[in-house]
C-alpha cells in the first residue's frame, strides 16, 4: 500500500526532518536527515555514469562496510563536476552531522541533487546541522521527502507491513525524480528505511533485484544523471529472526522492498517533467531478456513515439520503425503490436477497423503497449512518459 499521510509513515526506530539551509532560493526545504537509533544493515546501489558526483563516490566507499546510522541529503546542488574541493565538501557534511549525532562519521551517508557545476555552500548546510538534528521526530519523514525535491511535482513515498515469524515490520521509502530518468539507474535519489532484521548481504542481493525490475525499468528522457541514488538502512529493531539466505521469510521481504520501489518508480514516470501519460511497454517473445529490454527502451525512448502518446495519435508505424532500426532480425510477418489488446500491426501489416476503440485507449493516462517479437519466451516491461511542450520549457531553464 501506499499513502501520503505523515502519520502513516513511521519506521520504528527511525527518525527524520527537512529544513531550508537556504541553498535553494525561497526558503524551500532543501537539508534532509534520516537517522536510524541504532546502527543499521545498508546497501546501496548507483549512477553508472563515468562522472559520479561527489556524495556518489563517498556513499559507494562506505556502503562497503555494510553499515549505516544517518543519510544526510541536500537539494538545490548536486555537488558534481566540482572536483577535490567537491570531495572535500561532501566529506565536511557528513562529518559536521555525525558531530551532531554524536556517531562515527563512516557510518553517515551523504546526497545530493540539483544543478551541475557549482561548488556545494558547505557553509550553509554546516550552519544547519544542529537545526536538522534537533528537528528529529519519528514524523518527520514526509519534511525529509519534501527537502530532497527539485523540479518534482508532487511527494513519492510508500509503506508496507507485513509479519515475519510473529512480528510486524515495516518498510518504507521516499524518492526524488521527475527529469534525467533512464538507467542505468533511473535518475533519482531513493531511501528505503526498515525495522526488519536481515544480513547485509543478503539486504544488498534484494536490493540489487529489486532495482533491477522496478528503479532500473522506467524512463521519462533517456537521459543519465551523476547523481543516482539507492540506499536501505535495516535497523533490526523489529526483532525477527534475522532474514539469512535461505530463509523462509525472504520471500515476503523481496516482495515488500519490489513493491516500495515499484510504486516510487511509478510515481516519477507520473511525475515526468511536463508528462501526462504513463506508457507501460511489454516487449515480449524476445529471444533474450536483454533483446526484449533493448526494443523496449528503443520504443520508450523514440522522441516521435513519446510526442504521438502526448498527441493521442496511435501512429503504430512510428512504434515498429524503433523496434526494427536494432539490427535484430525480427520476423517481420510475424510480429505483432497491440495497445490494451487490441491489435494495431500483423501479418506484415497494420489492423484497420479499430479506430473508435483506439480514440478512447489514446485518451487514458496509462496505456499498455505490447510487441510480440515471436522469436523466444523471454520479455521485458518498462514505464515510459510522454514528450510535452512542458518538458521542454522546464529544461530550457534548468541550467548549471
């Protein structure tokens, strides 16, 4: 389940807050903190990009040890593309916070978000660690998703329960991300909070799994970040036996975590800058995993088929054209497209007859598209958004 209520989105042992440090301009809420009570399992998954921000190379050195107490996450200023001094800053925010905690600075991590190319006002975030700290309250995770915001519309966040050998635990995450979304990873920053007690490396295998189907299955722009981010923190207090491979529980808790990311993901294709339509693609019959993932982000990421969604144009042509510019070779006469079920494209050809059906289907805000590549048993999903004037409009001044 998921609900946007602060009060439903408590994490035993977990505390947060969010304050403005005034790094972006308006007084917005742009400092956030996550602090878990007692040390917790962490695992991290990144950006893949060759130039990782700052906080990015910080987090990736200390996940290594499998541990974690505080995320500490600014907005405003991705703190990239700013060399040692950008190090340097990224390393002062984490140290000036577990001043403030009273904790082992290794065991704070660190994001950021925002323009690239500026040095990070290290001042302004030190200046604001003891408000942060003081504003702690087990309530304050919704004031945490509000400060990692940039050009989002609207707050991602979801929570589940569920018993695992007699005990209720809990698992919640927020997100940022509406622009810059394509793997691999999708561009964000994700934090993921649970009470469940569960080795660090198997917390790191469901991590890395569930990405892969959720966070790593969606694209607004194709474009990457420097900045992407993953981190869960499991504190244990729930006091279940621990979740170990092999486990009967584990299963549960994949389901769980796939499940918070699932809706996180969904929220920023939603969210996609200037998007008023989510398109799931299906790529399926593929020969391979990795060929269905390649058409479906070539379909995904086609400017022309993302600007036909937005003009509810069903204009199929412009569908297989991407499937079939790959160099794979797909049996043409046999391959078929369907939107909701209903055919558009077969036997070599397109479907006619079908165009009071397809008028309604193009003015849904989701819209299922499926190709059936008739070369295998393996298929791939993604979500997608349409291409607005909007887009363009944001990105015309969202400059470094």
């Amino acid at each position: 389940m998921s609900d946007k209520h602060s009060e439903a989105f408590i994490v035993p042992g977990f505390r947060a807050s969010g304050v403005s440090a005034g790094i972006k301009a308006g007084g917005a809420l742009d400092l956030a903190l996550i602090f878990s009570e007692v040390p917790a399992a962490a695992a991290g998954v990144f950006t893949t990009n060759c130039f990782k921000a700052a906080p990015v190379l910080l987090d990736m050195e200390r996940i290594a040890s499998g541990a974690a107490q505080a995320i500490l996450a600014n907005s405003g200023n991705a703190n990239a593309a700013t060399g040692p001094q950008g190090q340097r800053n990224a390393r002062a925010m984490a140290k000036a916070m577990a001043d403030r905690l009273k904790i082992d600075e290794k065991l704070v991590l660190v994001a950021s978000t925002g323009v690239i190319g500026h040095q990070l006002p290290i001042e302004k975030i030190v200046a604001a660690a003891d408000k942060l700290a003081a504003g702690l309250r087990a309530e304050g995770i919704s004031e945490a998703e509000e400060a990692i915001m940039t050009t989002d519309r609207f707050p991602k966040m979801s929570l589940r329960k569920g018993r695992i050998g007699g005990r209720e635990i809990t698992l919640a995450g927020i997100a940022k991300g509406a622009g810059m979304i394509e793997p691999a990873m999708a561009t964000l920053l994700c934090f993921v909070m649970t009470d469940a007690a569960i080795e660090g490396n198997v917390l790191n295998g469901c991590l890395r799994k569930a990405v892969e189907g959720t966070l790593n299955s969606i694209t607004v722009d194709g474009c990457m970040s420097t900045n992407d981010t993953v981190l869960v923190l499991a504190n244990g207090l729930a006091g279940n036996r621990t979740i170990r491979k092999g486990s009967g529980s584990l299963v549960l808790f994949r389901e769980m975590l796939a499940g918070v990311l699932s809706d996180l993901g969904r929220a920023m294709v939603r969210d996609g800058e200037g998007a008023t339509k989510i398109v799931e693609i299906v790529v399926s019959e593929a020969r391979s995993t990795a060929e269905a993932k390649k058409v479906a982000y070539a379909i995904a990421n086609s400017n022309l088929v993302k600007a036909a969604f937005f003009g509810r144009d069903p204009n199929w042509g412009r569908i297989i054209s991407a499937a079939g510019s790959l160099g794979i070779p797909l049996p043409v006469q046999d391959v078929e497209l369907f939107f909701e079920g209903v055919p558009l494209f077969r036997h070599g050809q397109g479907v006619k007859g079908r165009e009071k059906e397809l008028r309604k289907i193009m003015a849904r805000d989701e819209i299922q598209v499926q190709l059936r590549l008739k070369r295998g048993e393996r298929s791939w999903r993604i979500l997608a958004s349409d291409l607005t004037h909007e887009y363009v409009t944001i990105n015309a001044h969202y400059h470094t």
